[in-house]
C-alpha cells in the first residue's frame, strides 16, 4: 500500500466546475473521511461552460488555474467534474498521476443541451482519456461507451458510483398538507429524464383522485412538457420552477410518497443512474425509475425498487399502482433501498472505493 511516512495521502482536486455540485461533494468528503488530505484548486463561475462554444475558449480560468496549482505539493491530482476542460491544462502542469473523472462524455452532453455537438467536443473527450492514467466513470455501461467511441482501453477505467451526500438528503418527516398520494420528480428537464412519460402517466391515473403529481425543475425539454400537460388538461400535475437551493431540495422530497427516476428513450438514458435515483434511496423513499443496463448494475427490481419499461406512459402509471396499493411493499422497498445506499453509496464508501484505486495507481 501507499504511503508517506506518518502523512496522509495528498490529493489535489482541481477543476473549473462548481465545488458544491454533488460529484464534487460526495468525491472531496468521501476522501477526506477516509483520511486523504484534499487540496482544492478550483475556479468556478456560475456558467462553467457554454456549449456552443469551442472548449478551448478558458485562457483566463487557465491562468487562475496555474497561479493556485504553482505551490501546490500533492502525491496525485484527481479532475473535478467536467474534468475534460481541464485536461488541455493538466498534462503540461504536473508530472504527478492524473486521474480524470468522466462522469459523462461532453461530446454527447452537449447533444442533450443543443440540437449538435461540435468535433471540438469530440477531440477534447478523445484526448482527455487518452491523456490521463486513470478515469473515473458512473456505469460500466460508460465505460463501454467511451471504450467503444474513442478506444480506450478498459483497464484503464474504475467504475464510481455518483451516490449521494448523506449529510443533506437523509431520512426525515414533514407535514403534508392534505392525504393526497404524492408522486414527486425533480430534475433538468433533460431528455435521457423523460418527463414527457411522466406527464402522460399522470394523465392515465387522472380518475385516481387521491394521487397528485409534483414535478420540480426545468430545462430544455421544460415548455415543451408543459405545453403536454395542457394539451392533455391534466388535473392532477402541478410544475414547480421556482429555483431550490441544494440544501433544502430534501425537504420537498420528503413529502413525496413515491419518487420517479428517469425513463428517457435515448441511448445515453440506458447508461447512468441519476443523481436522483441516489438521493431517493438515501431518504428511504420508494423509488420507481426505467428499467435499463446501468439500472441494474446497482438496483434490484421488486426488491430496493421498481424497475419498469423506459419511455413507456403505461408503465410507469402501473408501478405508481402497484406500490400506492400496497403499503408493505412501500415500506420494503424503501428500507432495503435505504440499507443498499448505506451500504454501497454514502461519500465514505464511495471514499474508500476512490482511494484504494490510487493507491493502486501511486505503487506503479
């Protein structure tokens, strides 16, 4: 094993991304708890990037970058999401092992913001993998993808959970303000999340009069699943698009009696796990999210969720029926999805995943 003496391993976590999103949270304190001292370069802007701009369009972030990282001392330098921006940077500042966590590809992220994504994005995913000694991603199903888009060599990856930061969403009671059964999403409109599905599976349980749809957020798919919503008169969706602040997302979840994943069409949909799925599991609530092969690679159906046909209204509305009219189940689901996040998607699992992975890489 690795070590420095009486020292703790050092780690530099360096990026151009925002330091309170989740990935970044759940990596930094993950670490920490399993006694890694992390050192945190970062320069971050509220828009951290803008697609339809050439990735190499951050001289000015460059520059901030390399006057913090110029006293840094570390023993291995971990990207923080968005990890490819900085990629260009890192190979020419540090001789230390560089460990890049490609949570996503940015070629097709783009794809998921705009109607294209430009080469650039393409070239700068391809030299990113290539360029780092180690990659991090969410699903094996990624790491196929990356293997099979730019030919990368598999060894080279590990797989990390996205998990959840359970010093946030935990389990916690709430006053509702009526019986009604509530059924809650949250997310960025994106289209892997399929809301439109969600939509038209609310419309399909309009005759259930004790069940009430809470569908939080907004994005790109936002008007056009809106415009769904009226087209179809639905009665018993209501659209909160009022900003919430990480921190206080938790006390909304907490109300729902059910929470929804993603049920997206696309291919990118059948590689992840969202965020959301994590955050559901940790609050102990029953979750229904689309069956497809990252799913599987951390969930169960019938046993810490439900798992039902991707893009498919019937479904969906179904999986509502079958947990609303047993409470049993509810509560199974929902105590074995709680005990699977503590066992395997806390930040300090997930810490300790991490670091015995560079350790692996430092005795090379």
């Amino acid at each position: 094993m690795f070590h420095r003496g009486n020292d703790p391993m050092k780690v530099c976590h360096f990026g151009v991304s925002n330091p309170n999103y989740s990935r970044n949270r759940i990596i930094v304190q993950g670490l920490r708890q399993n006694g890694v001292e992390v050192i945190e370069c970062n320069v971050y802007s509220r828009s951290p990037y803008k697609p339809s701009l050439s990735p190499l369009t951050y001289p000015k972030k460059y520059i901030q970058l390399i006057k913090k990282h110029a006293k840094l001392s570390y023993d291995a330098l971990v990207t923080s999401y968005s990890g490819q921006l900085v990629m260009p940077l890192v190979k020419f500042i540090t001789r230390k092992p560089v460990v890049l966590d490609a949570l996503l590809g940015w070629y097709e992220m783009v794809l998921d913001i705009e109607a294209e994504s430009s080469n650039s994005w393409y070239y700068l995913d391809a030299f990113s993998l290539k360029s780092a000694d180690l990659v991090l991603s969410d699903t094996k199903e990624h790491i196929n993808y990356f293997h099979d888009q730019f030919g990368t060599d598999k060894n080279k990856f590990r797989r990390i959970f996205v998990g959840s930061d359970d010093k946030i969403f935990f389990p916690r009671s709430v006053n509702k303000k009526d019986d009604k059964f509530l059924v809650v999403f949250w997310g960025t409109f994106i289209p892997l999340q399929g809301v439109q599905y969600i939509v038209q599976a609310a419309k399909l349980l309009e005759d259930q009069n004790d069940i009430t749809f809470e569908i939080i957020g907004y994005g790109k798919t936002f008007s056009s699943v809106r415009n769904l919503s009226k087209q179809l008169r639905s009665k018993n969706v209501s659209f909160f698009t009022k900003w919430i602040p990480y921190q206080e997302l938790p006390n909304y979840v907490a109300k729902a009696d059910v929470c929804l994943g993603i049920f997206g069409d696309t291919q990118k949909a059948k590689r992840v796990i969202p965020n959301k799925d994590f955050e559901a599991l940790a609050m102990r609530k029953p979750l229904i999210t689309g069956d497809s092969p990252a799913a599987r690679e951390a969930l169960t159906n019938m046993k810490n969720c439900i798992l039902c046909e991707m893009a498919n209204p019937k479904a969906i509305a179904e999986s509502i029926m079958i947990l609303k009219d047993d409470e049993r189940l509810r509560k199974k689901i929902a105590t074995n999805g709680y005990n699977l996040f503590q066992e395997k998607f806390t930040p300090k699992v997930i810490g300790k995943e991490l670091k015995k992975y560079l350790n692996e890489l430092l005795v090379k």
